[in-house]
C-alpha cells in the first residue's frame, strides 16, 4: 500500500486499520484455489489477471485470477485498465447478493486506461486514446482487472492535466454527486446545502461541486477533518460525533445524504418547504411521510452511467474546479487490503487500485 495521508511507519492515522493484515492478504494466490473454478481461456486466446470472487463474503474471497481477457462488443472499447476507484459499493457486492448475481465475479465500476480496441460501430475513441468513466451501474462491474470492456458512452477523454490515478477516483463518485446536486436538485447560487459524510469518496467532490454552483455549504464529518473540508470550500462544518445536526435554526434548500436510515428522517426535519433530500441509500420507513408532512422532496439516487455527465466532470478538473482526494493507493494484487482499509469507514476522498 502506498498512501499520500498515511506514514508507512509509526502510529496509525485515524484512516488506517489498527489491526493487522492476515497472511494470505498480503500475498494472495494467482489463482482462485477454493470455491467454483474460475472460466478456463481456449488454448491460445488472450488472458488477463483480475481480483476475483467465487463465493461472496469477506476481502479474504478476494483473488488474483487469470481469466480470458473479454473482447469487445458491437458499440463497445476494450480498455487496458491503467487504476481503478475504489466505493463502498464493491465492499457491499463483495460481501452479498444486492444487484448483482452470485458469484462467480469481478468488481468495479470506475476505471481510466488506455483504449485497446474498438467494436463495430464504435466512432468516439480509436486505439491508444485516454478514456475514463463509469461501467454501467449495478449490472456492468469488472474494472478490477488487467483489461475491461464497456459501451463506448459511458467513458470520456480523460482530461490531460491528470494522471490515471486521479481519473479513477473521480467517476461513480463524481456522477453520483453531479446528479444529485445538479440534475435531481437543480442546486442553485445563493442557496444553502447540506452534505452528510462530507469527507467520504462522494462527499467531498459533492462540497467542491456545491460552491461552483455557488452555494453556502455544510458539511458533517468528524473534527480532524473540518480543515480539509474548508479547504475543499465548506462554509460550516459539523462534528457527527457530538454534534446534532438537527440543533440549529439553519434551514436548507438541498440536503444530500449518504448515509441512509435514520439520518434521512431526520434531515427532513432541517429543509425549507419546497426543499430536496437526495438519499443514496434507502431511509427510514417514516423518512417519505415525514418529507409530504413538511412538504419538501424526497427521493432516493441510483447513479447511472452518463457520458455528458463525464465530460461535465472532465470540464470541471480541466478548469481546476474539482478534484478527488486519494488517501491511498493499492495494486492489483493488494485489492484485499484495500477492503479491508476502505471497510473501516475512515478513509478521507477515495481508494485506487493501481494497475499499470
């Protein structure tokens, strides 16, 4: 692991498992050795090494696999996988059934590489060009690995003024916050926002993106992480561990919560009539009667694959407007501690498996 927050020696930071990393996660097998034989390649074809899951459960399921290496579609680009981001969603997919079928698989959606091949009808990209973007969400994971295909839409130029790294930290991330805050809540300047967990992957590229709207920004996250929050443009910042942020006058035009549950509920309880609460996980079951009893909307996001969203994003980091935070970086074959890390639920911005 290598990280640019974290010391490789001394005391722990707050964003760094105290525990330690068993054995055979630090040195995984090249193959999968226990569960359902991985798919054998034909004799001669092309192969590809991808951190693959035959049975769902904890990072230890987690292994490099040699599997064929996917050729593209009609409408499709095969790309050479250079780093792929790192959510929540894969430790979630990884450890149970939710969108995707059971395993055999391979997670990932965000990925930025280098274009190997095109399918018919494919007019955007040609061989060697940058790209990157978001395999379609829940049904087209797979950027944990050496090579990955996806529609050809769902990836843009990756802007030049950023290595690969920082283009895989930024698309499910990114989209996620740009349709809640641009295209579900229409965020305007001059209004007032909430942001839960506004240090985490989706968070703070949700806070960058709120003031070039324009908008007065709040942020919860704990207090070590208020000044990286100001420094990324928050106005106000609130410590959720002894803080309530439901104690305040302040009322909002736009709450965007990550955290789901209860929170939900109660951030109905903090918006102006006419307000929106944009969920990413599912409230409570009083959250939607509570938002028609206060008169405000409620609704829950699914990200989707977007190409003009990406390219709305590449705009924004080429203008210096927005930019992920990486607390650390894994290689391919160090995929499980990377769960492990990312599962502890303390990593500032983003995680990203390096490749090439």
């Amino acid at each position: 692991m290598t990280s640019t927050d974290t010391p490789t020696t001394g005391t722990p930071s707050a964003d760094t498992p105290t525990t330690g990393t068993p054995e055979h996660l630090t040195s995984p097998a090249p193959a999968a050795t226990t569960g359902t034989p991985h798919p054998a390649a034909p004799d001669g074809a092309p192969v590809m090494l991808a951190l693959h899951q035959t049975a769902l459960g904890g990072p230890e399921v987690l292994r490099l696999t040699e599997l064929p290496r996917p050729a593209p579609g009609p409408g499709e680009i095969l790309i050479a996988v250079h780093a792929a981001g790192l959510n929540p969603t894969d430790f979630k997919h990884r450890a149970l059934s939710i969108f995707l079928p059971p395993p055999p698989l391979t997670l990932g959606w965000d990925v930025s590489g280098t274009v190997v091949e095109t399918g018919f009808g494919v007019t955007l990209f040609q061989p060697g060009d940058e790209v990157f973007g978001m395999l379609p969400y829940p049904y087209g994971a797979g950027s944990h690995a050496e090579y990955v295909t996806g529609p050809t839409r769902a990836f843009a130029a990756k802007p030049a003024g950023i290595d690969h790294i920082q283009a895989a930290a930024l698309p499910l991330a990114a989209l996620t916050a740009w349709q809640a805050l641009v295209e579900t809540a229409d965020l305007r300047a001059g209004q007032r926002v909430l942001i839960h967990a506004a240090a985490g992957g989706v968070g703070h590229l949700a806070v960058q993106l709120a003031k070039e709207r324009g908008a007065h920004v709040t942020g919860t996250a704990s207090a070590p992480k208020h000044d990286f929050l100001r420094a990324l443009g928050a106005d106000a910042c609130v410590d959720h561990r002894f803080e309530d942020f439901t104690d305040t006058e302040e009322r909002y035009d736009v709450v965007l919560d990550a955290l789901g549950g209860e929170t939900a509920t109660r951030s109905v309880g903090v918006l102006r009539p006419g307000g929106v609460l944009v969920s990413l996980l599912p409230g409570a079951e009083d959250t939607r009667a509570a938002a028609e009893k206060a008169q405000v909307r409620a609704v829950t996001l699914l990200v989707e694959h977007d190409r003009g969203g990406m390219r709305a994003i590449a705009e924004l980091v080429e203008r210096g407007r927005l930019r992920a935070h990486v607390s650390g970086t894994f290689p391919l074959a160090e995929g499980a501690r990377a769960h492990i890390q990312g599962e502890t639920g303390r990593t500032t911005g983003k995680l990203v498996i390096t490749v090439r």
